[in-house]
C-alpha cells in the first residue's frame, strides 16, 4: 500500500509560479509510474503530467506544455509539479497518482493509476 500526501498548493496571481511536492509513504516510489492530475470546480478530473519510473520520460497535456514541469526524486519518495506563468484557468484542486503498471502510454488515463492523494488547491487570481 502506498500513501501519498501532496503539499506545496496556495493562491497565487497569473503569472506567478508554485511548486507541488507529492511525498509518498509505505512503499518505495521508484517503481511506480506518477502523475499529477487536477480537478476544476464544476470539471471532471483531468491529467495534467506523468513521469516514469527513472524519470527518463514524461508527458504533459498541451495547456500546460512549456509551463508546467514534472520531476522526481526516487531517494526521498518524492514527486514534484513545478508550475510556472500560472493562468486562472489553471485553478483546480491537484492531485498526485501513482501507478505499479507498466505501459506508459496509459499514465494520461486515471484509471491506470492504483494510488491517489487527497489533493492541495492550487487558486491563481486575475
């Protein structure tokens, strides 16, 4: 069983920057696939950023491409979401996803990931 805990959201104004961490418990992360999803008021949840077990890999949906950079540090169980030149319309709650699957071409799809946290609001102003 792996226990993930994000930290890291808070209220920023359009163009700022914040960084999620996503500390996670109870197994070693370095074999898990993980992601960051989030969920907007009155919007089902939606894949933001995934990153494979090494790191050598990731993927981001094309609003936050060139923004948003998703990373890892398998020592300390630790996954992270840099987020940069932040819009309203990033405003949701962001939660961190971990995978034991192997198949990367499915870490854009919730249902491929077996662990979730319970989110950090992340609210950027006009």
């Amino acid at each position: 069983q792996v226990q993930l805990v994000e930290s890291g959201g808070g209220l920023v104004q359009a163009g700022g920057s914040l960084r999620l961490s996503c500390a996670a418990s109870g197994r070693t992360l370095s074999r898990y696939y993980m992601g960051w999803f989030r969920q907007a008021p009155g919007k089902e949840r939606e894949f933001a950023a995934a990153i494979s077990w090494s790191g050598g890999s990731t993927s981001y949906v094309d609003s936050v491409k060139g923004r948003f950079t998703i990373s890892r540090d398998n020592a300390k169980n630790m996954v992270y979401l840099q987020m940069n030149s932040l819009k309203p319309e990033d405003t949701a709650i962001y939660y961190c996803a971990g995978s034991s699957k192997a198949g990367g071409s499915y870490s854009a799809i919730a249902t491929f990931y077996d662990y979730w946290g319970h989110g950090t609001q992340v609210t950027v102003s006009s």
